[in-house]
C-alpha cells in the first residue's frame, strides 16, 4: 500500500470516528474510548514485536508504570493533566529504560523469561507497597480541568473525554508511522529479519533494539496514562502478567508489524467482551477459537490476510 492511499485511508477513519462521537449512544462511545485507549498500548507493543521481534512478558509494568505516574502526580503534587502526560512518557522512558538495558542484550528465550520475571517483581512490589500504590484496592483521583490557553475543559465531558482519546490515537499513529517509514524503522524491519545479517551490515543491533523497546515502552505507558484518566482509577493489577499477554494477542489477530493491525485485535476482543459476554459466560471459547481461525487462515493476521487477498 503506497504512502497517498495510506494518507486517504487514515483521513477517512478520522472522520469517521470524529462522526461516531456525536452519534454513538453514551454506553457504545466509551467502549470506543477505551478500545483508541488501548489501541495505543497495541501500536507500542507492535514495536517491539512487530518491528524488532522481541516478544516481551513485561509491559505490563510500563503500563501499570505510565498509569501511576500520571495519577501520583495528580493526587500528590496537584499537577495539572498536560504536566502529569510528561510524567507518565518520562515515567515509560525510565522504566523501559531499566528493563530494556537488560533484558535486550540476550537471546530470545531469556527476553521473555527476563521480561516476565521483571513484570513478577513489579507487580509484588506494587501489591506490597500499598502506601504508594493502593496495592489490590488501587488509588481514584479527581481530575483537574484541562487548560488550553483560554479554554478549561473538563474530561468528566463525554464528548471532551471522546475527543481527548481521539487526539493521542491520531498523534500516535502519525508518529509511529513515520517511524516505521524512517530509515529507523528500516533498520528494524532489517533486525527483524535477520538479526546476524544487520549485525554484519554494521549496524549495532542491541543499540537499536534497545531504541525500539524504549519508544514501546513510552506508548505503551502512555496508554497506561490515559487508561487511568478514563477510569479515574489506578491499581497494581495493572503490573499483572495479563497486561503483558494480553497485547500479544492484538498484535497476532489483528497482523505483527502493521500498526493498524494491532488496533483491529483491540476492537475485535472489546466487542467480544462487551456483547458476545453479555449473553454467554464462556465467550473466550469462541473468541480462542476465532483466533486459532484466522492464524491457520493468515499468520499475518487479519491486516496480512487483506493485503493478500488484494495482491491477489
């Protein structure tokens, strides 16, 4: 797909979503609100596993890490919202950071043992220490007004609250994009590859995996962020392994290495949760199922099958 149709699919989906945030009934709007939450979270973690192949068992703490350390502030420091963001992409920046200096020099297998034994401690830490995080019950917070220049608006507004989610998913495609199409996200897609043929090139791998798993890491907290601002709400079971997997999946229905994939795993597993769930308890048997589907039709998920069959 050539960069202009690219460019016209992206407005149309912005246009059509800024259209279902007036029309959408209130209980289907902030479904969608935490799906474009969520989809953030998606797109970071494609970073890593998508672009570089480093599949990791522990963004959940740079999730539970962005959610904390937008709401601390808030709660604490009385921090207005913009103030509190650089927080929590600061927070994802230094956490990602300690991981990832790590955990990116190893072999595949140790990654994600690494990862995961780091997502164990995280989240035991944030149980234990309840002072600081709540532990289990978690900490609520007030949200303070959102100052833009001569305008307050107050994220308690559905449609501010809609709007606000929009904005950061639109932001973040268009950055993540443009990484992707950057000579960086070619050196990626090369580490991806072939790890030993990009290493013989000159290029110094483990520099470079460690570049993508910190720009994960930020997007991935930033969607911790703004998921604890949508629920005015924070707990350590934000640091469990769930949040680890979990965007593992998205990535896999929905096609590794595409950016829009991962979105489209977040929005297939919400409505399976939010509607299918209503009327059947043992709804992840069909969604396993569905899973197991597209991956025998596609192991590039649904986005490779799409672009498959357009080829065709």
């Amino acid at each position: 797909m050539n960069q202009r149709k690219e460019h016209i699919y992206f407005a149309l989906v912005l246009i059509a979503l800024v259209v279902l945030g007036f029309v959408l009934p209130r209980g289907a709007r902030s479904l969608l609100v935490q799906v474009m939450i969520l989809s953030i979270f998606a797109m970071g973690y494609d970073v890593s596993l998508g672009f570089t192949n480093q599949c990791s068992l522990g963004h959940s703490v740079l999730f539970g890490a962005g959610a904390y350390a937008i709401l601390l502030p808030i709660l604490h420091l009385k921090a207005g919202l913009l103030v509190s963001l650089l927080f929590c992409l600061g927070g994802g920046i230094a956490f990602s950071l300690v991981t990832g200096v790590i955990a990116v020099r190893l072999s595949e297998a140790y990654f994600v043992i690494v990862t995961a034994i780091f997502s164990a401690i995280f989240h035991l830490l944030a149980v234990d220490l309840t002072w600081l995080t709540g532990g289990d019950d978690g900490l609520s917070a007030t949200l303070p007004a959102l100052h833009l220049g001569f305008v307050k608006l107050s994220l308690y507004d559905p449609l501010v609250n809609y709007f606000f989610a929009l904005f950061f998913l639109a932001v973040s495609y268009l950055v993540l994009k443009r990484i992707a199409h950057s000579p960086l996200g070619k050196i990626f897609l090369a580490i991806r590859e072939n790890e030993k043929r990009a290493e013989y090139l000159g290029y110094h791998v483990t520099r470079y995996k460690l570049i993508a798993f910190v720009i994960s890491g930020m997007f991935a907290a930033l969607g911790g962020g703004l998921y604890a601002l949508s629920l005015r709400y924070t707990t350590a079971d934000f640091f469990s392994l769930y949040w680890s997997i979990i965007p593992i999946v998205w990535c896999l229905i929905g096609g590794l290495g595409t950016l829009i994939g991962p979105c489209l795993g977040v929005l297939l597993m919400s409505l399976f949760q939010y509607y299918v769930s209503a009327w059947w308890t043992y709804y992840l048997i069909i969604f396993g199922i569905l899973i197991l589907f597209i991956l025998r039709v596609s192991k590039g998920g649904i986005v490779g099958y799409v672009m498959s069959r357009s080829k065709g």
